[in-house]
C-alpha cells in the first residue's frame, strides 16, 4: 500500500478557473447514491435482475495510477482543435431534452395521492446539476453518429435518461435517510419535511416508476444492466457501512464502493443507449468504459469538495463524510503521512477531536491534491476512450465535460 500511494505522489494538478455553466451552459441550470433492500427486490421482480457480477471483475474495472503518469495542469482535451462556441452549439442539441426532463418524469409519476406527489416531485424543480442525464444524451447522440445513424435521440434513447435522473434522485432520498441528513440541494432534505417514512416510500416510488419505465423498453439486455445498477447502489451502500482491517484491503475497498456507488450508474446508462442505438459491441464497451472513468471521477471530486467547499456551494454541510464516520480519498491518501489515522478509520472517527484531528492531518497532508489527481488520471482515460469514438460536436462536448467536472465547486 505505501509503494502504491508513493507513487501517486507523482501527482500534481494545476489550478482551473472554468466552470460548469461557462463551458456548457451559460443561461440557466438543468435538473441534477442508496435505495433500501426493499426497494432493490421490487425492482428485480419489475425488471427481472440478473446475478450480481463477481467483485473481482469489478475491482478490475478501477483505474490505478501508473509511476509514469504525470498530469499537466493544461486542460484534458488541450490536444483536441476545439472549435470556438462549439460546447453550447452541442447543448443546444439536446437542450429540448434537457428542458422537457423534469415535466416529462413528473409526468411518469402518475400519484393519486397528492401528498406523495408533493414529495416525489421535490427534487425534480429544476434546480440541479442534471450531470447524468447531459451525459447520457450526449453519448447517445455520439454513438448514433459513430454508428453512422442520425445523431437524433430516439425516444428509448430519452427514456434511460430519465430512469437514469429517476434511480439517482430515489437513492439521494435514501441516502439522507441513512446519514440523517439535514440539507439536500441548498434546501431541507425530503425526509426532514415529511419525515422518514413518507420518504422512504417516496424514494420508493420513484424507483418502481423507473422500473416500469425500463420494463416497457422491452429490451432484456438493457434490463439487465439497469437493474445491475440498482444491485450496486444497495451492495455499494453495504460496503460503505464497513471498512476493511487490511491496510492494504482499504484502497481496493474504497474504489470498489466508489464504482458501486456512483459509477455504475453513470456506466450503464451510457452504455444502454449505445445497445439502444444497435451500435457494436465495441462502441457499446467504449460508451461503458467512458461513463465508468466519468463516474469514477465525479466521485472522487465529490469527496475532494467535502473538504475544500462550504456549505453554501454544494447545499450540504462540509466534513459530513468524517462526521459519519467514512474514510473517503483525500484521509486514504494522508494516511501514508498521518499513520495515525487508521485507527481513526477502524473506529469511524468516534472519539471526541478525531473529526478535527483527521480534518488536519488531510490538510497538512497532500490528500487533497492527490485526490484531485486521481480524478484526473480518470478524466484522462475517460478522453482517451472517448476518441475512440466518430469525430462530432457531441463527443467534443463529451471532452469537454471531464474539464468540467474536475472543475465543478458544487
């Protein structure tokens, strides 16, 4: 494990100024991971779920940094002859998408009870980031294009955009549940207005109208791997709640859960709407390789921001990751300078001064910068895999979109 973390060491990152809305959207925002057991049968009974996929095929799936990397502080897609404007001419593409997103699943949640209606509606105003439905179009309309079809996004297509949104949002509501969460969005969490009953059934809900919606694609195969998401997001919320004794088991167990997580769900989605476009088995495995690495790195930067970030840029309060006892990326890393604090881990940070004393120990650490760097080394082969890809607007603003992810402040 040390000879493993020195040589992340390497690693440096550069400053970047750009945000997510001066890249991909200037005017206005778009609509922006766990269900409960219970939550996960229902949809396997909808969506008829295969067997889990072993873990050590998972763990292969996790990018390690190589001594040889080093990463230049220079933007990812730097090499790339972008064309001037060309990121909102891309958005534009699938702005009609994007703007009917929140009515369109609104829609699907068809509640005759209006008090479950006001709470399965409640994150869906607008308001977030809407990262993986933007992803999930754009390579849809990329694979199209590779595929030599019309770049126009088939109904099918839109649909795992929203069961994407769907299976996301069902598991924040769970999420805060879990972790007892006051905020969510810059706004009360769901569970704190309703209480953690109603939005329990809430999160539920929503999570069987994205079965329903996946069940009448009639696609097995898609099926299959959506619902394979939703198996990661329960197992990922289970290995979350544990930590591993080995030192050298930790890291593995952290990317694993990472993958689980958040990445699965980013992967999958990308790569049904390549099945979904009858693009190859190639362009299938490269859509999935490149929401794999997107996910990898969205979360990681997402760990990073629970140190860096106040509470009114990302809309929840900072260092609730140590204050729930989880030993993210950033106090991984400063564990090689601060051995200390795997005692610290193993007890969850549940003695009086460990928030404080690991909260430190990362700063005066490189934890954050190392952690930052491996959300790049991920962008990086998130770009390399997206080359693969025909030459279009839609993969240049896939490009585009790992910069502004390494970026983002909320």
């Amino acid at each position: 494990m040390a000879a493993w973390l020195a040589s992340c060491r390497r690693f440096r990152f550069g400053a970047h100024t750009v945000t997510w809305y001066s890249y991909l959207r200037p005017a206005a925002s778009f609509l922006s991971t766990t269900a409960h057991s219970r939550s996960l049968h229902s949809f396997c009974r909808a969506s008829q779920v295969i067997c889990l996929s072993k873990m050590a095929k998972a763990v292969s799936t996790c990018c390690i940094p190589s001594r040889q990397m080093h990463v230049s502080a220079a933007p990812l897609h730097a090499t790339y002859k972008s064309k001037e404007g060309f990121s909102n001419d891309a958005l534009q593409l699938i702005h009609t998408d994007l703007q009917s997103l929140c009515e369109d699943i609104k829609n699907d949640l068809v509640c005759i009870n209006p008090g479950l209606r006001d709470i399965t509606h409640y994150y869906f105003d607008g308001k977030g980031k809407a990262f993986r439905p933007t992803l999930v179009l754009l390579m849809a309309r990329s694979c199209n294009a590779t595929c030599g079809n019309s770049r126009e996004v088939t109904m099918a297509q839109r649909t795992i955009a929203r069961i994407a949104e769907m299976i996301h949002t069902a598991s924040l509501i769970h999420d805060d549940i879990i972790d007892q969460a006051d905020t969510r969005r810059g706004k009360l969490a769901a569970s704190r207005i309703w209480g953690e009953r109603k939005a329990i059934l809430a999160g539920d809900f929503i999570l069987s109208t994205a079965s329903v919606a996946l069940a009448r694609l009639g696609n097995e195969h898609v099926i299959s791997m959506v619902a394979q998401v939703v198996e990661d997001l329960v197992r990922g919320e289970f290995m979350q709640l544990g930590s591993k004794e080995n030192e050298n088991e930790r890291f593995a167990h952290y990317l694993l859960k990472t993958f689980k997580k958040t990445a699965s769900l980013m992967a999958h989605s990308c790569k049904a709407v390549a099945v979904l476009g009858n693009a190859s088995v190639a362009v299938q495995e490269t859509a999935y390789l490149f929401g794999k690495n997107v996910g990898m790195a969205f979360q990681l930067i997402d760990d990073l921001l629970d140190f860096t970030a106040c509470t009114s840029q990302i809309g929840k309060p900072t260092a609730a990751d140590l204050r729930l006892g989880l030993a993210t990326c950033p106090v991984l890393f400063a564990c090689e300078k601060y051995p200390e604090l795997h005692s610290m881990i193993m007890r969850r940070f549940g003695h009086a001064g460990d928030v404080e004393r690991a909260w430190t120990c990362v700063f005066e650490s490189d934890g954050v910068q190392q952690t930052h760097a491996l959300a790049e080394r991920y962008c990086k082969e998130a770009v390399k895999t997206a080359q693969r890809l025909h030459d279009s607007p839609e993969r240049e603003a896939l490009i585009r979109l790992t910069d502004v992810l390494l970026t983002r402040k909320k």
